[in-house]
C-alpha cells in the first residue's frame, strides 16, 4: 500500500529505496545542514547542472533549489514578477498550486480549500480543457483571449502557471495544442510561462517532464516529489533572461543541505 499510493506521487523509486535510504545515511556522515550561499558544496552544484541538462528548453537553464513544492511555486512566480516588473498571474481551473498563501491563490478548485483561499488575494481563474467539462481548446484559449480584452491587461500580467497534467482536479490531461497555444501566448505578449510538473514530473508520463510530449518548453518549470524518491527536494529550472538576475540569496531562504546530497550519482 505504501508503494502503491507514493505518498502521493512522491516515493516515485517505491517505498524504502535502498539507494535513497543508503544516500540518507551516507550524507548524515558529512553534514546535516549548511548554506549555500555562505558555505557552497559541489553537490549542489552537481544537482544544479543535472536538472539543467534533463529540463527541456534549446536556451541556457540556471536552477534554484528549495525546501517544498509550494515554495518552488511562489520562487517561480517571484521570478517571472520581478524580470517583468509585472504582478499578474494566471492560472487554471482545476489545478492546486500548494498549501501556501500564494499557491492556494493559483488553486483553481474551492473543495477543500474554500475558507483558506478566501483570505489569499485571488487572481483570475481560467478554463483549462478537459472532456468532464466539455471545455474545449478553442474554448479555453477564447476565454483567455477575452479576459485579456476585457479585464486582464496582458501587459500587467507575469506569469501564466499551467500544469500540464492535473492530479486534484481529476487527472486531467493539457492537450499539446492547448500548451502550443499558451507558449505563442506568451510570446506575443512577453509573460512568461511556468509549467508546474510538480507531481506530473520525473519520468511519470514517459519521458522526464510531461511537458516534453506538446513540443514546447516552459520558461521556468517547478519540480518537486518524485525528484527525490521521498525526500523533500523541490527545484525551479528555467531560463535565465526570464528569471534569474539575482544570485540564489535573493529569492530564498537557507536550505537543508541533507536534501540535495541524494542526487550523487547512484
């Protein structure tokens, strides 16, 4: 049962992994935590290049670990607000962003999250295609072609967050056209796109990202859960013109070194 569920798709390598409880204990033995910014390590650095060269893009990437998912999410859209000067977001129905402030404010969803998300500043919820709803791409992308004509000026708009396969909102699947479409979306208007692989990611879907089946790359992708076989390792990988101007220490706080030690090569 505990292989089955994963812990919520996060023990991706099964339950116990030999190799992830041998690097546990293996790290234990040098030092449990240190800051980056104030102590580097080469295995952050070996973690960094790694997850730069397996994330889709033909464009130089740069990554920022962190310490959850949803700290992963809230570092990707601190990025895309602070290179576009710029503090809307958008994101989907159906889709859970975290249990943060922020991420609960993306979440397109009000069961269970209702009386949390009503004290987080919610920013405009779209459409995301998927058979249950009879939404279609052309439908959905009309939606936000209208929303930007009508109460979302695309020039005041960061980001747009996509996942781009949706496990709270009911395993739904983004259509490779409907991602097309957001990447020439955010072309045309200069916004750039997060892709949340958080829970689709890791080689899930077939290849490392889901992302990587439409065609089309992310400017930033957020990763966590499977990236660690259980242990708390989240990342954000993207390109650097679109996010990250600033060393690491602007964007988060220090970090459990423990956590990035697993991604010594097996």
């Amino acid at each position: 049962m505990l292989g089955f569920a994963a812990g919520i798709a996060a023990t991706s390598t099964g339950h116990r992994h030999p190799k992830v409880i041998e690097a546990v204990q293996r790290q234990m033995q040098v030092f449990t935590h240190t800051c980056f910014h104030v102590a580097p390590y080469e295995t952050y650095v070996d973690l960094a290049e790694r997850l730069n060269a397996l994330t889709p893009g033909d464009f130089a990437r740069k990554t920022m670990p962190a310490t959850t998912g949803a700290e992963a999410v809230e570092n990707a859209v601190k990025m895309a607000r602070a290179f576009t000067g710029r503090s809307g977001v958008i994101a989907f129905n159906g889709a859970f962003h975290g249990r943060m402030s922020l991420g609960m404010a993306l979440t397109g969803k009000v069961a269970p999250y209702s009386r949390f998300r009503r004290h987080a500043a919610r920013g405009p919820s779209r459409p995301c295609p998927q058979p249950m709803t009879r939404v279609s791409v052309a439908q959905a992308v009309a939606h936000l072609e209208a929303l930007f004509a009508s109460s979302a000026d695309p020039r005041r708009v960061a980001a747009i967050i996509v996942k781009p396969v949706q496990g709270e909102g009911g395993f739904n699947i983004a259509p490779p056209e409907f991602l097309a479409a957001l990447r020439r979306i955010c072309d045309t208007h200069d916004i750039v796109l997060i892709g949340d692989e958080i829970q689709a990611g890791m080689a899930r879907n077939g290849r490392m990202f889901r992302f990587q089946h439409s065609g089309i790359a992310p400017d930033l992708v957020t990763m966590a859960k499977g990236l660690a076989g259980g242990v708390p390792l989240p990342a954000v990988t993207g390109r650097p013109g679109s996010s990250m101007r600033r060393p690491p220490a602007d964007w988060v706080a220090p970090m459990p070194a423990t956590l990035w030690q697993l991604r010594r090569r097996w």
